[in-house]
C-alpha cells in the first residue's frame, strides 16, 4: 500500500512529462490525457480510503493516545548527511485531504474543457502543483513535507500570470512574493526545530514528543511556524493576495487554489506548529484567537461590499478559511475537527463556485453581477447550482457547511474562556452576513428581466455537468451523512490535540 502513495504523486509527474511529447496544437489530446490521469488517481485514492477504513476497523484509529498511528509508513534514506528521509505515510485526516485533492482536480481538469492557448504549458503546470500537494498529505519528513509544499505553491505565478485574468501579473506577483515570505518562516522555523530538538532528525512524529523544546524556544518559533502557514491559510492581515490571486486565476486554478492549496495552510499550521509546539500554541493562542475572528467577520464584511463574482468568492474564501483557523484556535477536540471538516467542507463549496463561475463567465464575458440579471430563465441548471453552493456557504442543513461550522462554533463554546465565548459569538453573526452577500448576489444574477444580449445564451454542455453534479453530490452527501468523515478523522485529531492540551498540565 506505501506504493500506492507514491503512486499518487508520481501519476500527474508522469502526465507532466508525457504532455511534453504531444504536438503542440494537439489540444484534445493534453486534456484527455490528464482527464485519464486524474480519473485514474481519483479511483486509486478512492481504493485507498476504503482500504483505510479496513485497516481502521483491524489495528484501530489511535485516537485513546498522544502519538498518531500511521498506515502504509515507507522510509528511505534521501539526504544521509541530514539524516532527510522520504517518509511517507497517511492517517485519517492525510487520506481525507487526498480524496478532496483527487476529486478537485478531476472537476478541475473538465472546468478547463475550454482552455486553447498553451494548453500543453498549462496542463503541465497544472499537474506539477497537484503532484506536489498529494506529497505533502503522505509526507511525515518535515523537509520531504517542504519539497513537496514548494512544489505545490510554486507554479500559481506561472498559471496566474500567463492564463490569468484582469490585473494579472500584479495579482501573480503579489501573491508569489507574499507565499515566498511565508515559506521562508517555514524553513527558518524547520531548521530551528531540527537544531533545538537534539535528534539529527525531520521525523515529524519524532519532532513532536514532549520535553524537547524549552519554553522560550517554543515562544518564538510557533508564531513564526504558525504565520508561515497561515499566510496560505489567508491568516489576518496576512491574507491581502489571496482575493486578488482567486479573481485573476483562471477557472481550474481558482478551484485548485481555494479548493485545496489554501487548505495546506491550516493542515501545516496542526500538523507542524501546533503539534510539535504545543506550549507555544498555549502562550500565543489569544492573539492568534484574535487575529482569525478578523478572518471570518473581515472576510465576510469585505465579500459584502464586492460585485465581482469573483472577488465575492475569494473574500467568501477569506472569511471561510479562517474558520479552519478558528477551530483550531479552540483548542478542544470538537474545535479542531470541526476545523478540519470545514477544510473539506470549504474545498468542496469554492470548489464548486469557481467552476460556476467559469462557465458563467464563459458566456456572459463579465462577472459583475448587476451587469446580469434573468439568468435563470436561459441557465437553470447552472444558476440552481450556484443558489446550492451559496446556501452550503451559509450553512443550510443538509448541506457540508452547516456540518462543519455547527461543529466548530459547539467546539469553540465548549471552551469556557471568556475571550472565547466572545469571539464564537462574533464568529456566529458572521453567517448572516454571510448570508446576505449570497442571496443578494444570487437576485441580481439570476432573478428578474433576461437582458436581451443574454437571450441567446443556453445552459451547462454535458461535459460542464460533470464536475457541478460530482459536487453537488459531494455537498449533500457530507452534509447528510458526515459520520464516516469524522470517525475517519478522530484518530488523527485526538493525538493531536491531546499533545497540546497535555502541554498545560
């Protein structure tokens, strides 16, 4: 099975380098090709989940300890200078970040159905980033984790820049120079943790147990660790490319990069800085408790004031990631799965939403929503979909967001600081200005008169059905049965989080 996780990342690497060796002008072949690519990685990531769950059922989850028990673990010696390993392995919530990667690109590559211009350099991009987010979610070498985050947040600048929209090359730019900066905390917080920690090691799990690290070490380098991340994670005031870098991407990048490299941010910001620091967590949670509720009520204020569909979405996404660093600034088990649900969740819906939006655009050539107006009555189908995609933003029953935030907001409350309580409080009336913005935008895109220059326009090809029904069907079914996700994930999450609550004793 250890092979098979490799194989997860080695599958878009290959199509990158056969994609090389197609004609340039030969456009269907490079789509199909990465079609068959990321079908073929969907069903494999698919047979691992289901394989997972067996494994679950027969050693157990882990969940009763401090340490994570991880499946599949393969180890090889990579850097013996350093003692760098390629060590891989996946637990509950790994293998559930993968099966949100695997379907996301699937969608992603038919939303991109109608990309013409360098569509061989596009693609292979496209492949390049998704090879480098399936190594970061099987990674347990914190400097194999690195490689892999690099390779996964490199190539935007290309696709944005290149194939983007608008002020293009100033929202590629801006966004590159501020993830670099993000990334260079990283590695000075890695290389800190490699040096304080006395082990010659990156293990991450070895990282990670109890008395390594004095306080003082702990006091400096979780911000650090924790910044790093959560500049990915669109952490307040961290986040000012990130609506920029959604609005000017193209359809398939957008989907990737709110849908799942966002999501990078906050699994690095558990999985590295909270885990292996934990009384550092402890002495810098307030501030940080602070600084997410800007995320969510910012976020929320600033989609409100937006009639771009896309600038409604990335501040929608703003607002929508810092509930996953909410949840993890409660620092309950509830919290931080809810936390982790809202990842998936919040994958799932702007995964959904960008592709919308694409098409939309695709007929309309705009996305200012009072330019609009009467789509309904030509694009039922698209339009049906992005009122449910809107009403899983605002957390209808049913749908994955009510699952997610219900669980964070009883998690963040179940934590009996005042400050706490405060900033839940904060956190819940965001959602009806959540609910504003959606509706408000839905009206005056869809409802009343058709403007005549949009009467010849017609609905979703069958190949655009595709991806909208695959997450329509992705919403529903986490929003009605979310049990499997959650006891997937419980036996990563409660390691974790008994390692830092362990840390106040």
């Amino acid at each position: 099975m250890s092979t098979l996780l490799t194989i997860t990342w080695l599958i878009p690497t290959i199509t990158a380098l056969l994609i090389l060796f197609i004609p340039k002008d030969n456009h269907m072949g490079v789509k199909w090709l990465c079609l068959f690519s990321t079908a073929l990685n969907l069903a494999l990531v698919i047979y691992l989940t289901i394989a997972f769950q067996a494994s679950v059922a027969e050693i157990g989850t882990g969940a009763d300890g401090s340490q994570i028990k991880l499946h599949w673990t393969q180890v090889v010696q990579w850097i013996p200078m350093m003692n760098i390993e390629y060590r891989i392995g996946v637990d509950g919530l790994s293998i559930l970040m993968m099966l949100l990667t695997s379907l996301i690109i699937f969608c992603g590559v038919l939303a991109s159905w109608g990309v013409k211009e360098q569509a061989k350099e596009f693609f292979i991009l496209l492949m390049v980033l998704v090879a480098g987010v399936f190594g970061v979610f099987i990674s347990f070498d914190l400097f194999t984790f690195f490689v892999f985050y690099e390779v996964a947040v490199l190539p935007m600048y290309m696709l944005i820049g290149i194939w983007g929209t608008g002020n293009k090359e100033y929202a590629a730019m801006k966004l590159t120079l501020m993830l670099v900066a993000g990334s260079s905390l990283i590695l000075g917080g890695m290389m800190g943790l490699y040096y304080a920690s006395g082990l010659d090691t990156f293990n991450m799990l070895e990282l990670a147990k109890p008395g390594l690290y004095s306080a003082s070490f702990q006091q400096w380098a979780f911000p650090v660790l924790f910044i790093g991340f959560g500049v990915l994670g669109a952490l307040f005031p961290f986040h000012t490319w990130s609506p920029d870098g959604h609005a000017s991407a193209p359809t398939a990048v957008s989907m990737l990069h709110a849908g799942v490299l966002m999501k990078l941010g906050g699994y690095g910001c558990l999985r590295v800085a909270m885990y292996i620091l934990p009384e550092g967590c402890m002495y810098w949670k307030d501030l940080f408790l602070v600084l997410v509720t800007f995320n969510v009520v910012y976020g929320a204020w600033g989609a409100i004031k937006q009639t771009d569909l896309k600038y409604i979405t990335a501040y929608s996404s703003v607002s929508h990631c810092g509930f996953v660093l909410f949840g993890l600034m409660a620092l309950t088990f509830i919290g931080v799965q809810g936390a982790m649900l809202q990842m998936i969740s919040h994958g799932l819906m702007t995964g959904l939403f960008f592709a919308l939006i694409g098409m939309i655009y695709g007929r309309t050539h705009t996305r200012i929503v009072n330019d609009m107006g009467g789509l309904l009555k030509n694009m039922p189908f698209l339009g049906v979909s992005f009122i449910i995609a809107g009403l899983a933003g605002l957390g209808l029953p049913g749908l994955s967001g009510f699952v997610a935030e219900a669980t964070i907001f009883v998690g963040s409350f179940a934590n009996t600081g005042m400050l706490n309580r405060v900033c839940t409080f904060l956190a819940i009336l965001s959602i009806i200005i959540t609910a504003i913005y959606v509706l408000r935008a839905a009206n005056a895109m869809l409802n009343g008169p058709l403007d005549e220059k949009y009467a010849h326009l017609t609905d979703a090809t069958f190949v655009e059905r595709i991806p909208v029904i695959l997450l329509l069907i992705a919403l529903f079914g986490m929003g009605i049965a979310p049990g499997w996700i959650i006891k997937l994930m419980e036996g990563a999450v409660a390691p974790m989080v008994n390692n830092i609550l362990r840390s106040v004793v």
